[in-house]
C-alpha cells in the first residue's frame, strides 16, 4: 500500500480502546512509530480530535465513563474533569 502524504511524509494515528489506554502511533516512511501510550484506566467511549477554529485538530478529547480528559498530541494531558452525569458518556 502506498500512501501519499504532503506534511514531510508523517501520519499520527490516535486509538482508544476498552482498557482504557490511549494510544497515539506515526507512520513514517512506512513504518509504525509509537508517539505515546496512556496507563489503563475506565472503558473509553468517545474519542474525538478538537482545536481552535480554522487550525489543525491536534487535540485529543477522550469520554471515559463520565469523566472527560484532553491530550495535546505529544501525550501530555492538559484536562481532566469529572462531570455530573450518572450515566457513561456516549457522544
């Protein structure tokens, strides 16, 4: 598979899955490069990139349970908050 990228031939790739953990992997020159990895924690059911307006979407938004966290693209987390939900938050 060939892919054909414009930004120095770089691709990140961000995947949450049901132990929690975040991943975040670049392609580059064909090969998977792992960027960072988040410790387990509560089920994820939303991930959604996010950022100001008319920029590039490099904020990592994820929905685990009922608590919303935020990672810039490098892994660091820059928010956390527990809403008042009871239930999971699914969108």
């Amino acid at each position: 598979m060939d892919l054909t990228l414009s930004r120095a031939d770089y691709l990140q790739v961000v995947v949450g899955d049901q132990d929690g953990v975040v991943i975040c992997f670049g392609v580059k020159k064909g090969e998977a490069v792992p960027v960072f990895k988040t410790l387990p924690g509560q089920k994820i059911s939303r991930l959604e990139l996010g950022g100001a307006v008319n920029t590039p979407q490099e904020k990592i938004f994820i929905a685990a349970g009922s608590e919303i966290r935020g990672f810039t693209k490098r892994g660091k987390q820059f928010l956390s908050f527990e809403t008042n939900l009871t239930e999971s938050i699914k969108a």
